[in-house]
C-alpha cells in the first residue's frame, strides 16, 4: 500500500489506501467485514462500473447490491447472459429474443420458432441455467476495435448486434465472455453467474418469463401479476414493427443512413391516428348505446395523456360527439386538508388529496342532464374557488377527463360503470438495441419529461432525474394497480422517437454535474442515446403525440 494513491469509500466515509491497478473486487475485500451487504457494482466518481473495474487513480467509491436501481439492472443483465448460455448450449443458434419487461418479468421467445417452447422445453433450459449459476463461472469483461468485435458477433450469428455496431461509430467496443460464448449489453455485468441465484423461468403466451429477484426481499422471485390487456398493447405493436422490418436499433440507423426516415414518420403518425379512430368509434358505439358518458384517461408521467385526450376529442368531434373537458386539479381539497406524504411535503398525487365527495356529486348531477357550477383551483391560495363558470351536457356531448387517477375505481366510485369509458396511456416502446437489449419504457419516459420540463419549465436535468423515483413510487401506488381495469389502451410510443429525442436531451443530459448523484443516471442516458443515430424532427406533424414534449405542437397546453 501507499499514502500517495487512495480512493474515498462512500461507505465507510474514508479514505482507504489502494495499489495502483487494483480492482474494485479486490478493495471490497478488505472491507467486506465492514458492509453490511455484498456488492455487484459500484459507482465510480458517480459512474457505474462492473466490480473488475480496476482504480489507478484517486476515486470516490460507492459500492452497491443487488437492490438499488442500478445493482438491479446489472443483476437483470446478468442474467440475461445466464439464459442466452443455456440456449445456446441447449439449442446451439436459435436466435433468443427478449422483448420487453412484463407481468413482473422479462418476455423472451426464440424468434420465429416459438414451437419449440413447450412447458418441457422452458423446465430444460431452467435447469441448465441452474447448473451454470451453480458452476459460477465468470464473466469476462473484455474490449476490442469495433471492427474485431462485429466479425466475433457474426460469427456466432447474432446478426442484430452486427447491425447495431456496424451503424455505431464507437472505435473499441465492450463485450462479455462467459464460457464458451459472447454477448454484449448495456451496462456492466456481475462478476461471475453465482451472483444471479434468485430466478425463475416459466412459460407464458407463447414464449416464456425470465423472473429475477424482487429488489424488496431480495432472497424471493419477483411474483408475477396478469396483464392480459398490457400484453395484447404490446404484441399489437411487435406486430406492426414485424410488418415495417424495423425491430431494433441497428435497423432504425438504417433507415435514417438511407433517408427512408421521412416514410417512417408517416407509417408510425397514421398508426397512432388509427388507434384514436378505433377507440372513439368504440366510445361512440357505447354512447348510443346508452352509456359511456365518462372518458377517463389515466397514465403514467410523460405518456402523452395530454395530447392523447385532445387527438381522442378530435375523433370523436369527426362522430359527431362533442367532448366537454373537465380537470381533475380544479377538485383538490384546500391545502390545509391535502394529505401529506413520507417527507411531509403536500402529496397532490394522491388520490385522497382530491374532494371524492364533491367530484362524483357534480359528475352523477352532470350525467343528469342538470346545470353543475364548476370548482377553480387557486394554486396560489391552495383553495377552491367558485367562480361562476357552469356546465351542462347537452346532445351529443361526453365528459373527457385526463388524471392519473382515472382507472381507479374509488375516483368514480358513485358513477356506474356502464357510463364509463377508461383509456390507459403509456409509452411501450416495442423498439429494442438489440435481440438481448430492450428499451426500457419507463426510460423513454424519462428522457421526455426531461426534455419537456426544461423546455416548458425551467426545469434541470439534475432535477428532474432527482426527482424521478419519487414520482416512480407514486406511479408504482396509484396508476399501475389499475391499468388492467382499462377499455383500452394506447401506446403512445413512436419507433422514431429516440433518434429525434437524441440531440434535444444529450445536451441537458450534459449539464448534470459529475460531483452530484444525478451524473449516474445522466451518464446512463447519455450511453444508452449513443446508440442512435439522429434524426432530423422536421418531418414531425405538429399534432404528433411526440410535440408535446418537443415543442411546435399545433394544440394549446
């Protein structure tokens, strides 16, 4: 050991003495008495880093496990790797294919020969991811010219990952050697596959779930939950990408490289139009049936509700139904009865900060055919006020109502569920990096409010990644348990997006400080956009869902 080179553990709070070159393995066992859990990764001045990272530098040092939301991801990754392994040892070059996060887990197929995933096949490759955890064999973390890498990938057929380093202009590439194999994903992995013992694999649909850990008891399965509705919004989408051929990232890049981008818009804006045409023809179907006088839209932060209920009014006008807009905000208690959350901070995402009482009496009275004076919130004084504004239903018109709180029975609960109609909103995006690499929607979530809030509200992206879990903890109470309860769901991702998001996030992404928490997540982002060529927003309609965040929007926010 020497005085002139230590790293400060956050931790410990202190500075420990190190050898240049040693990992982040290594320093962690002379601690490991000293932490009350064993780490998979570790923030290096605020970057994620695999545990094989090794320090010649003086470094800040923040080792974490396998809970946090970045320890998470590489416990995920990692086990991603596990599979591909007994897949590829089981049934050498079946092409695996994980699409998305579902039901508590991750939907995996082997593209194009789902036959093949029978309940007998799906116990096989359980049992040898098993052996191969239980084998605990490392992963080997290793960089190459990107060239090299490319000629590593096709040779083991993982076309997808060809596509996408061929489209990159990256000089070295990362990639990962477990045994026999090769495979690369975003972000570090664990150090060896005894790390990933908590798992399951089970069937489900046509394909089957990849189950990790539950990061609130981590020693446990993440349980699954139905999501009948979310899966059919999902496929639907698999769907449509199949029939275009742009499933992936590598592929995206190459309709942007060959300027077919123009195209795509047009195909992924009509495909939206189409979705809005077919739920307000449903919505109009039960109007005349006598009932659905109520839309709700609900969703999580950043799906698009807003322009959502406004293209969705616009479709029911061409029915000849005329919606009657009502904001939930103008139905908040007075400040001094609004309930407030762990911190002691007025909490206005909860549902009990709304006066239930008075907003299904005005709705029932509305419905009613009577004249209801309607409530104005003051922000300012945090009380509601009247101000002489009234409403009536007349022929043909239909109350439309976009909150969070929409799909939850208690909002409504006086109102008969025959005069309801429920939309969910959310971005799930179908787009994957590559074969083994999905797009996280709720990342696709964040880099639009991101983008939106400093544009529209001064907001930083320090702020708004700071803030975020909390809003992902409000989403996690009051949206996600009632999605199935929806009429319909739409899915306000655009496979284009990320590539026009791309250059207006990299440079509020770039403010975040690298001596704050935030630069972890901010550095995450700025990898994950690299990966996607930029796409010019011209050719954006102004009544895309995407302006909303964007700006140039042709509908008043």
């Amino acid at each position: 050991m020497t005085d002139d080179l230590k790293i400060y553990c956050k931790n410990t709070q202190e500075y420990i003495d190190i050898d240049g070159g040693d990992s982040l393995q290594e320093i962690y066992e002379t601690l490991s008495t000293r932490l009350p859990f064993k780490p998979i990764c570790a923030l290096v001045n605020n970057k994620v880093e695999a545990l094989n990272f090794k320090v010649y530098a003086p470094k800040m040092v923040e080792y974490l496990d396998s809970t946090s939301s970045h320890g998470s991801k590489v416990y995920v990754h990692s086990l991603c790797m596990v599979l591909y392994k007994a897949i590829e040892d089981l049934f050498p070059g079946k092409r695996l294919r994980i699409e998305h996060s579902i039901a508590g887990g991750f939907y995996c197929l082997i593209k194009h020969e789902q036959d093949i995933l029978n309940d007998e096949v799906i116990a096989q490759i359980k049992k040898r991811m098993r052996e191969i955890v239980d084998e605990d064999i490392k992963f080997v973390r290793r960089e190459r010219l990107t060239t090299d890498v490319i000629e590593m990938f096709r040779k083991q057929g993982l076309a997808d990952k060809v596509r996408l380093l061929s489209t990159s202009n990256d000089l070295y590439t990362t990639y990962y050697k477990l045994d026999n194999i090769i495979d690369s994903y975003f972000g570090p992995l664990a150090p060896s596959t005894g790390y990933v013992k908590v798992f399951d694999l089970i069937p489900y649909k046509e394909g089957m779930l990849l189950l990790a850990h539950d990061k609130e008891n981590p020693s446990q399965v993440h349980k699954t939950y139905p999501m009948e509705k979310m899966y059919k919004a999902f496929t639907d989408y698999v769907k449509f990408n199949d029939i275009v051929r742009l499933d992936d990232v590598g592929r995206l890049n190459e309709v942007i490289d060959k300027n077919r981008a123009p195209l795509l818009i047009n195909v992924a804006e009509a495909l939206h139009d189409k979705m809005f045409a077919r739920i307000a023809d449903e919505i109009t179907r039960r109007y005349h049936e006598g009932g659905a006088r109520v839309v709700l839209i609900a969703g999580p932060s950043s799906s698009g509700k807003t322009t959502s209920s406004k293209r969705l009014g616009i479709q029911l006008v061409t029915n000849y139904i005329i919606p009657k807009i009502i904001s939930l905000d103008n139905y908040f208690l007075d400040r001094e009865h609004t309930p407030r959350d762990e911190d002691g901070d007025y909490d206005y995402e909860s549902l009990y900060a709304l006066d239930l009482e008075q907003f299904n009496k005005d709705i029932k009275a509305l419905i009613a055919g009577e004249e209801v004076a309607m409530p104005t919130y003051n922000f300012q004084t945090g009380e509601r006020e009247y101000r002489g504004n009234t409403l009536k239903l007349g022929e043909n018109n239909i109350l439309l109502m976009e909150g969070i709180h929409g799909l939850n029975p208690e909002l409504t609960k006086d109102i008969a569920d025959e005069m309801k109609f429920r939309v969910y909103v959310s971005a799930l995006t179908t787009l994957s990096i590559d074969d083994h690499n999905w797009v996280s929607t709720t990342d696709n979530r964040l880099l639009r409010r991101i983008v939106r809030d400093f544009k529209y509200r001064g907001a930083s992206a320090q702020s708004s990644i700071a803030r975020w879990p909390s809003v992902r903890r409000g989403e996690e109470k009051w949206i996600f348990p009632y999605q199935e309860n929806a009429d319909a769901m739409f899915n306000s991702s655009l496979l284009f997006e990320l590539a026009v998001m791309k250059d207006y996030a990299v440079p509020i992404l770039k403010q975040v400080p690298v001596n704050v928490p935030e630069y972890a997540e901010a550095n995450r982002l700025l990898r994950f956009l690299s990966y996607f060529k930029s796409l010019d927003p011209s050719n954006i309609p102004s009544t895309s869902l995407l302006r909303e965040f964007l700006g140039g929007s042709s509908f008043t926010y």
